[in-house]
C-alpha cells in the first residue's frame, strides 16, 4: 500500500469516528449500531401532551371564533357608606352575571326622600367582564344612610 493510499484511509477512520463519536465520548466503540429507543413511556407522556394541546388549541379557536349572543346582566348594591372630609362616600360593587362584557358601565345613585329626589351621583365602570364584579364609590353630600339610596345602570358598550 502506498503512502497516499495510508493517508486516505487513515482519513476516512478518522471521519468515520467523527461522525459515531469516540471511545471515550461513550464509553465504548459499537461501531455502526443505532442509538437505543426512548422507553415506551416518553412516547406515551408525547402523545399525551400533543392531545391536550390540539385540545386547547382547539377550544381557543372555538371560542374566538364563534359569536357570542349573550348581553350584560349588571347588579348592583352598597358595600359601605364612610364620611371623607365634606362629603360621604357610598362604596358599589358592580356584577354582571350575563355572559358578556360591559364596558363604560355608567352608574347613578340617587338620595330619595319621602318620593322626592334630594341628589343624584354618577360612576363609570371601564370593564365589568361576565362572571365578575368591579368596586367603585358615588359622592354625595348627605349621609346616604339617613336616606334611600338608589342605584341603577345607565348604560354600557359592547366592547
């Protein structure tokens, strides 16, 4: 054999070891036989994973996809009333228990006394999304407690 001849075959066992690793990256040299198969419990945990994202997907898709009929249902009631300085402060909780959401929810509350209206005040709620309550207070001169306090829902957006 010839030197050129060694050369080139020294060169190929060297590529060829490359390509499989060396002894020492794995211990030992199998030659050509394949890397051993994950355990039948990767494959599982795989499929397992990829069903619950096409499931998610799927649902996301679903719901950004299709129309949603419902309206707002908006409730509304007095947490609290607290003297702040010169004036009172009636603390609200909007809820909507509709199944859709209410933005720029406008409420009043009014201070009712014996059938006549003493003073009206207002609130905006930015967002009151379905299956959700938001807090927010109305101003009023008079102590709502010594009075009947009003409230209602002027009127929301579709967002």
């Amino acid at each position: 054999m010839s030197a050129a001849e060694q050369t080139a075959r020294s060169r190929d066992q060297d590529r060829n070891r490359d390509r499989r690793g060396s002894a020492g990256d794995r211990g030992e040299d199998h030659g050509d036989q394949a890397p051993p198969k994950p355990p039948k419990l990767a494959y599982a945990g795989a499929a397992i994973g990829a069903l619950l994202f096409a499931l998610c997907v799927g649902l996301l898709g679903y719901e950004g996809l299709s129309p949603t009929e419902g309206k707002p249902a908006i409730e509304l009631r007095v947490l609290d009333v607290t003297k702040t300085g010169s004036s009172w402060l009636a603390r609200i909780e909007a809820r909507n228990d509709g199944d859709a959401t209410g933005a720029g929810v406008m409420v009043e509350g009014t201070l009712m006394s014996g059938g006549s209206e003493l003073e009206k005040a207002q609130a905006e709620f930015d967002y009151v999304p379905s299956g959700s309550s938001r807090r927010g207070g109305l101003f009023f001169s008079r102590d709502p407690a010594g009075f009947e306090l009003r409230l209602r829902v002027l009127g929301y957006v579709e967002p």
